[in-house]
C-alpha cells in the first residue's frame, strides 16, 4: 500500500456512523460497500463477477474450491511465489507440483509441459512482483491438456497482459489487498471469474452462511460447504478509496521501470519481460552472469544507498523453504493430500529439484520503485546502477 489519507480514514468513519459493519443485513444503516467493492473490481478487471475475500491466499482458496480441485488433484505451481500459493493447494487437499521459473521470473512454459500427468488438473501462473507470466503459451496448454488456469496476481493487482487485466485471462484471478501490496486494506483480496457456476460455487466457499444472510444462491447449482472469508463494511469502504488510486499507481511505477530500463542501455541486463507495457513497475530486476557477480552487484549498490536484493534471499518466496511441502505435512495425519486414498503417485520434493529457478533468483538483484518519485530521483537512481555496473 502506497498510500491512504484523509479520504480513507472519511469512508471508514461513514461506515462506523452508520451503525452497521457486517456487510449483510441492516438495509436501512447498510451502506453496502463490499457489495459496491465487488462490483466496481469486476467492471475494472472486465470480468462479470468478483468475490471479496480476507486475504489472497483466502482468494486462492475459493478459487480451487470454485473449481472443484481436491484430493487426488495436481495444481503446478512455479517455484518462486509467496508460500501461499502451494498453501493453498494443500488446503484443498490437492498436491503442489513445483515446476521451475525461467529468466521472467515467472513459470517456465516448458517446464510445466514436463509436468502434467493425468492427475493434473489445474496450473497457477505466478505473477510475481508485478511481472506477467507467459500467459498465451500456458492458456494455450491449458486448453490441450483440458486445465484449469488459476491467476495468481497477488502481486500484480493493475497489471495486464497484451491488453487485458491480469486475473481475467484463466478461469479464475486471485487478489491480494494486503499492507504490502499495490493497494491494500491492511488485509483483504479478491478473487474474480467470468463463470457463473465458478462464481456461486467461490460465494458459497467463501461463507457458509451465504444462502441465509447473502443473496440466495440460485437453485440450479448444488450447494457446498464453505468457511468465513467475508470481507466487512470497514475494509469495503477502504478498498474503495483505494481501488480509485490503482491507475495512478501502477502507471507512475509502469512509467519509472520503462525509464530506467531504456536509460541503462543494458548494463547493467534488465530480465527479460513477457509484457513490458502491462508490468506493474513495483520492482526493476538485473540478471548478472554469475551468483557472484549478482552479489558483488548487490553490494555495490546498496554502497551508493540503493535498497538492493536478491530474490533468493527472499524467505518462503522461494520453494527450498517450504518446509511443510518438502516434507509433506499437513493439518492431518497422515499427511494428506499426499497419503491421501484418491491420491495414486508418490510425488518427490528436494530442495534442490528446481536448479535453474535457484540459479535465476540467486543471479537476479531487484530494486524496488515508488509512484512518487521525481525525474531528479529516478536520473539519480539509473545513474547508481550504471555507475556500479560498470565497477563490477
């Protein structure tokens, strides 16, 4: 989150005047934000429909459960992303597939190919840090191989992909609203689909009570057991104000990366872009030669006051991490979805089964950017990285 002031703090204050901050009832108090949250996100991601949830890794959840993936179901997922992703997979009872990344820093194409067994029945491109997968090349799988497409735009909530929002090219787009994120409410998300059943199927998922206290769902689709992931009044009338803020944002930072990219001239070697124009510009990205140049790198410019790093370095964004999938633990014993009676392969995890995703995030350094930087900030900025390039 950039960015909340004065407008933020009146909406929510709106809300707690009225007297009512769950989003269901109290038509003559509701002002009904969530419900007006809900539909402003699906006309700007120019999708029918869109479900707002607690968190991302809540939206990714309803995705799967709208999708019908559980036990005995495979979900690839690329080997740089924030845990949650895998999480959950194994949430719905299904098994992660971990498949590398290419210099993109999102899912490698040919690598999923490799992977798809006829357990498979979804793919979740990453698009991490506010870059945009390869998605012709993987809807286009999809489509052969009969598979589901699960966004992942977390971290690319604005961005686009030749023309069209992330999140509304597969079958369902995940959205993270959280404090870190482009946008955010402190925690939230959101999940959108151009699907009717997958919509029904992602509201009930995502509260239980739907049916009592929601709109009715429609009496042609059967009904499933959901949890409470409802989004309330107050984090509806932030998401509002935020989501007017969106645009700016992205297209300040989508504006400095193409700047900088263009001023370096190559040196130091920006990672290769799927879709430059529909980038978020939330992160610059260097690949060097070598881990060690990459380092060397690194410090160089964090010397000249650069808050540089390596996306290695990254915690539980990079798989060797997950420490619950590598050794196949869950909430249950055993450790389904792994020992799970549907499941019929015995999948192997290593920390070291994906060496070009850890050769790539060990060889890449990221600067991240800001939508108020200034051109005096941004000319300072390319001339650090040119100038420790050049000491390397």
């Amino acid at each position: 989150m950039y960015r909340f002031d004065e407008e933020e703090k009146e909406a929510v204050w709106r809300v707690i005047e009225s007297g009512w901050l769950f989003r269901y009832g109290g038509e003559e108090a509701n002002l009904h934000q969530v419900d007006q949250f809900e539909a402003l996100f699906a006309q700007r991601m120019g999708v029918p429909h869109a479900v707002a949830v607690t968190s991302g890794t809540a939206a990714l959840i309803c995705a799967l459960a709208g999708l019908g993936i559980g036990p005995g179901d495979e979900v690839i997922v690329p080997g740089y992303t924030f845990i949650a992703t895998a999480a959950a997979v194994v949430d719905a009872r299904a098994v992660p597939i971990i498949a590398e990344i290419d210099e993109t820093l999102t899912i490698d194409v040919d690598d999923v190919r490799q992977k798809i067994t006829p357990r498979t029945k979804a793919i979740i491109p990453v698009h991490m840090a506010g870059v945009p997968a390869n998605l012709g090349p993987i809807l286009d799988l999809a489509k052969r191989h009969n598979l589901y497409v699960i966004e992942d735009a977390c971290q690319a909530i604005g961005g686009s992909y030749r023309g069209q929002p992330l999140g509304s090219l597969g079958d369902v787009g995940a959205f993270s609203l959280n404090f870190y994120k482009i946008i955010g409410v402190g925690e939230g998300g959101a999940a959108i689909t151009r699907e009717r059943m997958i919509h029904e199927r992602m509201r009930m998922h995502h509260d239980t009570g739907v049916s009592f206290w929601g709109a009715n769902v429609p009496a042609d689709i059967p009904r499933i057991p959901g949890v409470n992931y409802r989004m309330n009044e107050l984090l509806g009338a932030f998401a509002l104000v935020q989501l007017k803020r969106l645009d700016g944002f992205v297209g300040r930072m989508r504006a400095i990366k193409k700047r900088v990219y263009a001023a370096v001239e190559g040196a130091p070697r920006p990672a290769p872009q799927n879709d430059l124009d529909g980038d978020c510009g939330t992160t610059l990205h260097f690949q060097l030669a070598s881990v060690q140049e990459a380092m060397l790198f690194e410090q160089l410019l964090r010397e000249r006051g650069v808050a540089a790093s390596r996306p290695i370095d990254t915690g539980r964004h990079v798989y060797s991490n997950w420490e619950f999938i590598m050794e196949k633990t869950s909430i249950c014993e055993p450790g389904c979805a792994w020992d799970c009676p549907h499941y019929a392969a015995d999948v192997k995890y290593a920390p070291d089964m994906c060496p070009r995703t850890l050769d790539i995030l060990a060889r890449t350094v990221a600067v991240g950017t800001s939508p108020f930087w200034e051109p005096p900030e941004i000319n300072v900025l390319t001339d650090k990285l040119v100038e420790a390039a050049q000491a390397l």
